[in-house]
C-alpha cells in the first residue's frame, strides 16, 4: 500500500466526528466543476458536476453527475452528495455514485472557489482512492 495514500485515509477518519455540527462560515452552495483521479487499486478518471443545493449552518446536500473512465469503458455515474465544512477552510462530504451504500468521501482544502483534496472508498475486499479538484463555476 502506498503510505501516503495510508496517511490519507488516517486524516480523513480523524477530521470530523459525527456530531460535529461543521462551520457556518464557508459557504459552497453552487455549481462546481468536479474531476477526481482514481489512483488505486486502478486508474480511473470522473469528470463532471457537483451542485451543492442546500446548506444549513454547516451541514450542505446535493447531487452529482458526471463520466467515469477506466480503460476504454465509460460509465455515467450519478448520485446524492452528504457532507459538511469542517471549519472555515476545509469541507468534509460523501457522493453516493450509482445507488453505492458506501459512498466515496471527499476531504478537501477550499481556496476562493476551488476544492483540493482526497477522496476514498472502502467496501467489500477493495479500497479506492485519489485526489480531485472542484472548480466553482457558479453560486454566492
């Protein structure tokens, strides 16, 4: 396993904990360019739009929809997003691609209208994981 990518999941259990209520002062309601990077155990690549519909306090929801590319299949994937801002700088938030129970969780940095971070997924006898970067394209 590479050890960052084991650092990664680390930091990710450790940001937030489930009665964390998130910040109230970053706001990411919007639509958002998103593009993740699927490093393991197989390359793969998402292209496509997070819109983060509602958000109270710190707590936000919404949908996403885009492309998966792995190899030379491409698959629609779509699904609820669930997550909330940590603090004033860092957002914490599950997509539900095509009806999966476990979700992939995204942890990122936000800067203006980009979102930087790790996304992982755990279920059954594989782990996904990568990166991605969302681009703000409209909202407050």
């Amino acid at each position: 396993m590479n050890p960052a990518l084991g650092l990664c999941g680390i930091l990710l259990a450790a940001c937030v904990t489930s009665t964390d209520t998130g910040s109230s002062t970053l706001v990411v309601t919007g639509a958002w360019d998103y593009a993740a990077t699927q490093s393991t155990p197989t390359t793969a690549n998402i292209t496509g739009t997070l819109i983060v519909s509602t958000q109270s306090n710190g707590v936000f929801q919404g949908t996403a929809s885009g492309s998966e590319i792995e190899g030379s299949t491409t698959t629609p994937v779509s699904g609820p997003i669930a997550g909330q801002t940590v603090n004033d700088t860092t957002v914490d938030f599950d997509i539900f691609f095509n009806s999966d129970p476990n979700g992939r969780r995204h942890v990122a940095a936000v800067v203006r209208d980009t979102m930087r971070g790790s996304w992982v997924e755990t279920g059954g006898a594989s782990t996904f994981a990568g990166s991605f970067t969302a681009i703000r394209r409209s909202g407050p």
